[in-house]
C-alpha cells in the first residue's frame, strides 16, 4: 500500500486543475507590478476555463478585489492565500449522511460515474472504521454491476443483497432494509443502475426506489449523487436534473484526477447548496476520502507546500 498521506494524494491527484490555473495565475503575477484589469480580466478569464462558472468566479474575483484594496496584499503568496480562503467558503459545510448512525444511503447518477466502485470503497472504509456495513445491489439491469460490487463486497467481508437481473429495483432495495435492521447495521449503502438525467421513464423508476427506502428504513435515509468531473458543465447539469426529482442530499465527485478543470467542484456548489461529501482522485480505495474544503481550495491552488496553507 502506497505510504503516501491523503493531502500528497489530493496534490497528486488535482495536479492538472492546478497546473493549468496556478501556471496562469504565476503568469498574470509575472506581467505586472500591480494589480491592475488586465490582471482581474485574466483571473476571471482562468477561473472559468477551470469550469468555476461565471457566477461563482464573478463573486470570488471581486471580493478579492475588495480584500487586496483594502489589505495591500503584497504578493502572489497572499494573492493565493486569499483565493483559497475564497474558494473554500463557497461549500456548504453541513450534512454528510456518513456522520449518522445507522444511516442508509442511496448512490445515484448515469452510468460511468464510479456509483459502484464508491460504494464499494465507502464499505471498505467503514469497516475497517469498526462499523457494521450492508450492501444492496439495486442495479439489476446491468448483470456486471451486481457482479461487480459482490467482489467488494468479499473485500470488505460484509454480506451484499442482490436478486436476479430484471427484478424490480424497488423491491432490492426494500428487502436491503429490512436485512440491515436484522442486522443491526451502522451503515447500508444501496447502489443503483445508472439513469440518464434526461430521461423521464427511468428518472420515474429511480424516484420509486427512493420512496420505498424511505418508506421502509426506520432510520435515515439520504441520496447522494456520484459525479464524473471529467464531464465538467456536463455534470452540473446531471446534478441539475437529478436534484430537480431527487431534491439531493448531497454529492460525491470522482475522477478529480482525470481533469484539468476541477472548479466544476466550486461551479456545482455555488448553483445547487449540496454538500459535496467525498472526493475521488485515484483507482485505489485510499484516493476516496471525505471532503475539506480547505485541503481542497489549498491543493487547487497551491499545492506545493506554499506557507502551510490549509493546515
């Protein structure tokens, strides 16, 4: 296992986000002695070809305007400084649905997002925390999906609920609570197929899946989205669509490592007040972890150990 810490994975792992934006903010530093509107113009300009959005990367620019006016902000490192401080305040800091015990949760969102693959690391996880864990495989279309969360499953030693495929998903997932009550469990992850945002039959389906768990579970019960964020604007418009039938409890974005735009993260935020819960920035299981605003803003745009920021 790699001895790596999780703030060198997060650095590692949103290196092309901040490679590209950091590379541009040195550059703006690097061609003036003040901070005049060329310099706001090109960090407007690098924000959101970093997928912040225009609203969020509008807000963030001015108040730190305000700030450097007032302040004197005397150079990039307190620029940077500053920006972090910015980027983090834009996440909700409330609700994730693993604090709670028992909990179960709900994974949601099109196919590819990694829904399995996280559901797996998050049992993985929870075991090895001490906590008594249950998987429901709710995804009996695709026979590769059930097939693929047993062998986590086996990894993590905790039991999985899966029918046959075409059963009705509704039905995995009620008897998935009522296993988990006998059981006892801390945690119930449930995984569910992959639906297309723009697809009313099958969003149809998973908001029936959604009613039956909570109908059935004494305890509480929150849907979370998994996100690509290579997609970039293409995910917030999953999240958009699956908020609008869902109303989302909150998100977990994967493949951070995959993309040179990681401000969808902050772009998805400021639109939709979801907590963003966990962040995925490799293959293994130690490369999903829970998300810190802070570490994040700080890996964004610093990364390299600049003063310590985001201790």
């Amino acid at each position: 296992m790699s001895e790596l810490s999780w703030r060198e994975r997060l650095t590692r792992g949103l290196s092309k986000s901040r490679d590209r934006l950091s590379g541009q903010i040195n550059s703006l530093l690097g061609h003036t002695a003040e901070l005049d509107e060329d310099f706001w113009e090109g960090l407007e300009e690098s924000l959101v070809g970093a997928d912040f959005g225009l609203t969020a990367t509008e807000d963030i620019v001015s108040e730190l305007r305000r700030v450097s006016d007032a302040r004197a902000l005397p150079d990039a490192t307190a620029i940077k400084a500053e920006l972090v401080r910015l980027i983090a305040a834009e996440f909700p800091t409330e609700g994730d649905p693993f604090q709670f015990v028992p909990v179960t949760v709900l994974l949601v969102g099109v196919n590819g997002t990694g829904k399995t693959t996280s559901a797996g690391k998050l049992a993985k996880q929870a075991v090895d925390e001490g906590k008594t864990v249950l998987l429901g495989s709710a995804d009996t279309f695709r026979a590769a999906a059930a097939e693929q969360l047993d062998v986590w499953a086996q990894r993590a030693d905790v039991e999985i609920v899966r029918r046959e495929r075409g059963s009705d998903p509704a039905s995995v997932a009620f008897e998935t609570v009522e296993r988990a009550e006998a059981l006892d469990c801390d945690l119930t992850i449930i995984d569910t197929a992959g639906r297309l945002h723009n697809s009313p039959d099958l969003m149809r389906e998973l908001e029936k899946v959604q009613r039956v768990t909570r109908d059935r579970a004494n305890d509480p019960v929150f849907t979370v989205l998994v996100l690509d964020a290579t997609t970039g604007q293409n995910g917030l418009t999953q999240a958009r669509e699956f908020n609008k039938i869902l109303a989302l409890d909150a998100l977990i974005l994967t493949k951070l490592d995959g993309t040179a735009k990681g401000g969808i993260a902050v772009a998805i935020a400021r639109e939709l007040q979801i907590p963003l819960v966990r962040i995925g920035v490799g293959e293994s299981i130690e490369d999903l972890r829970a998300f810190d605003p802070e570490e994040f803003a700080w890996a964004l745009i610093s990364g390299n150990g600049d003063e310590g920021e985001g201790e």
